[in-house]
C-alpha cells in the first residue's frame, strides 16, 4: 500500500529547520548529525524536504494506525541524499482528522 495522496505530501520548512537539522533541539535525539552527515544543510531545507517526498511517493506503507490526531503512516525507504549514500529512514506521516492531504510528522535513520 502507498502513502494515500503522495504526491500532495507536506514537509513544513519549519519540522525541518526547527526540528531534524537542529542540533539543539531537546528532542532530536541526533537525528541532525545523521541528515547533516548525508550532506543536508539547514540553509538548504528544500532538498531535504523533497528527498522525503520523493521518498512519500515511492516507499511502501509499513504500517498505519489511528491516533487522537489523525491517521499515521510509518515509511521506511531509501532516502537520496546530496552525498550521494541513499540510507533507510522511517518517516512517520499523519492524516490529520478532516483531511486528506499526509504530513510529516518524523524521520529517523531505520535499520533495516
């Protein structure tokens, strides 16, 4: 099964800035060193946001439940990176209640 509605998948400049590419952040638990490694930069947050797109579109649903929120969707896929190493991550999306359109909710290096 796909992500449903793929190809309108958000990644909020924000979850990516704020977030995965923050080392200070309390909560990102060295998920910056692992996309920083792979060549992604925080003054570039385009080309992370589209490598999980591309990886939205292209990655099997391994799992979704429902939440308080919304639907969830856990990805695992190979995700290209500028470096040009292509590792697994999860990412995690939601549907949130009363939408259709999925967003990122996190991505973190997965083993395989």
């Amino acid at each position: 099964m796909k992500l449903p509605n793929a190809t309108a998948a958000v990644v909020a400049q924000g979850k990516i800035r704020d977030y995965l590419l923050n080392a200070a952040h309390p909560d990102n638990g060295g998920k910056s060193a692992f996309f920083i490694s792979l060549g992604f930069d925080r003054d570039d947050r385009d080309t992370l946001a589209k490598a999980f797109k591309e990886l939205a579109q292209n990655a099997e649903v391994s799992a979704s439940l429902d939440s308080t929120h919304g639907r969830k969707y856990i990805l695992d896929g190979r995700l290209r990176s500028p470096s040009g190493r292509s590792p697994v991550v999860r990412t995690i999306w939601i549907v949130d209640r009363g939408d259709d359109i999925p967003r990122l909710v996190t991505a973190y290096p997965y083993e395989e």
